[in-house]
C-alpha cells in the first residue's frame, strides 16, 4: 500500500515541496521510500544548490526563504 506525502528540501535560502510517495507495508522499515522517489528528492536538492530554480522547479513548488525581524 503506499500513500502521498509531503517533503520539504532545504538548501540555502531556497525550499522545495516535493510530493513524493510511501510505501507502507507489515515491516519494521514502514513506511519507506522507493529508490526512484529518492532519486527524485536528490535531483530536487542538487537542483536548489546550484540555484536552478527551473529545474528544482520541475518536482514540486520552490519558496524563497527571508528572515523576520522581531520587534
């Protein structure tokens, strides 16, 4: 059985929502990733440290990260 989830990949001042799917079954490991959608989470990741936000763009929503000043 598997169901949707939602990652979040953070690499410098960019975050990427990454939709990915787990795999649950009667095992200790689940729930678990398939190595495709690891795949996918690393060419995310990479995709954010080289700034390319096209391409990270390609598996999920891309954000710009800014600081808050508290007051």
């Amino acid at each position: 059985m598997t169901r949707v989830s939602r990652e979040f990949i953070h690499e410098g001042r960019y975050c990427a929502e990454i939709q990915v799917e787990l795999i649950e079954d009667d095992t200790a490991w689940s729930p678990y990733r398939s190595p495709a959608e690891v795949r996918k989470l690393d060419a995310a990741r990479e995709a954010l440290r080289r700034r390319d936000l096209a391409e990270a763009a390609k598996y999920g929503r891309v954000f710009e990260l800014r600081p808050v000043a508290a007051e």
